[in-house]
C-alpha cells in the first residue's frame, strides 16, 4: 500500500489512509459498477484546492461530497448526472 500511497500524492489524490483513515462515507455503485461513498460536510475540511472547489459543488447540489472509494471529489458530469439522480431517489 505505501506504493500506491506515493502514486496517489504525486497525482494530487489523497488515498484513505492519507485521509487518517476517515473515508467512512456510505459505500454505493452506478448503473454501471462505478463505486463512491457520500461524505457529510465535515469531510469539507480534509480537503484542498480543486478538489474543496468540486466538493462544494456536490455540497451544493445533493447536501453530500461525492467521492471515489480513494477519497477524490468525483468531478466526471456524466458519472454525477446519475449518481444526483440516485440520490434524488433515496430521498424519496
């Protein structure tokens, strides 16, 4: 894992356990198996640059930071499209 610890850094991603460990978001899947977790607002706080930007998005638009299983903002349109309609869903 320290691999792909130092892999993750050097392309701006931060894995869970440069996290300390608090990837604890609810782990979901799309239509089409891409997995991510909804963070609370609090995750906000761990996060810089681009991806705090792209996390008040989601915060914006679903009350909940949209993450990969490695702790990055989801930033793809297409994958938030519906993963927003799943959310729009559950609420239901």
């Amino acid at each position: 894992m320290a691999a792909e610890t130092t892999v993750a850094r050097e392309n701006g991603v931060q894995p869970i356990n440069a996290l300390g460990g608090q990837n604890r978001g609810r782990s979901m899947k799309t239509s089409y198996g891409l997995e991510f977790r909804l963070q609370d607002k609090e995750y906000l706080d761990r996060l810089e640059g681009y991806d705090k930007v792209v996390a008040r998005t989601h915060l914006a638009n679903s009350g909940k930071i949209i993450t990969h299983p490695n702790g990055e903002p989801i930033d793809n349109e297409y994958d938030l499209d519906e993963i927003y309609g799943i959310i729009k869903r559950q609420r239901r």
